[in-house]
C-alpha cells in the first residue's frame, strides 16, 4: 500500500472516500485511511446502512476476506493469504 499510495501521489497520510448504495437503497460507505509513516491502513464503515433483512449482511470475517482478497488484487507483489497480512490493518465496522 505504501508504493502504491505513492505511486497514485496521496499524502503521506491520506484518506480515500467511496460510497455506493444495495438495491434497498442501504448505503455502503467507506473510508480508506493509508498512513505511509506508520506503514498502515485503516478501513472504516462508518455510516454504512445497519443490518437488513435478508443474506445481504456481512459479518466481520466476510469483511477480513474481502479486505484482505482486494489488497492481494492491488499489490504489484505476492503476499500471503492468512490473518498475518491485516497486522496493519484496522477495519472499524
């Protein structure tokens, strides 16, 4: 993240916004924070719609795998698929 935050000219500390709604409407917001003086990312769901009724939740280990899947996808180079890869991470649900 920290090449790839410089390579795409953020700020030594940045933050990247995105927000995008479910066909109810429900929005999905995120806040990526990469810090390349702490060497960290933070990944904060704060404001995203609370829990409906249906298979569209998705519990905090889903969130881990999809953070960690699209990470992977973004990185010029192989990194490991397991929980040691999220150590600075932070994900605020």
């Amino acid at each position: 993240l920290v090449a790839m935050s410089h390579k795409n000219g953020l700020q030594l500390i940045d933050t990247l916004r995105g927000v995008d709604y479910m066909d109810d409407g429900s929005a999905i917001q995120l806040a990526i924070t990469i810090d390349r003086t702490k060497r960290t990312a933070t990944f904060d769901f704060t404001g995203t719609g609370p829990e409906v009724y249906g298979n569209l939740n998705c519990p905090r280990p889903v969130t881990a795998s999809a953070i960690i899947y699209c990470l992977r996808s973004m990185l010029d180079s192989d990194i490991p698929l397991n929980q040691g890869c999220l150590k600075p991470v932070q994900i605020i649900l």
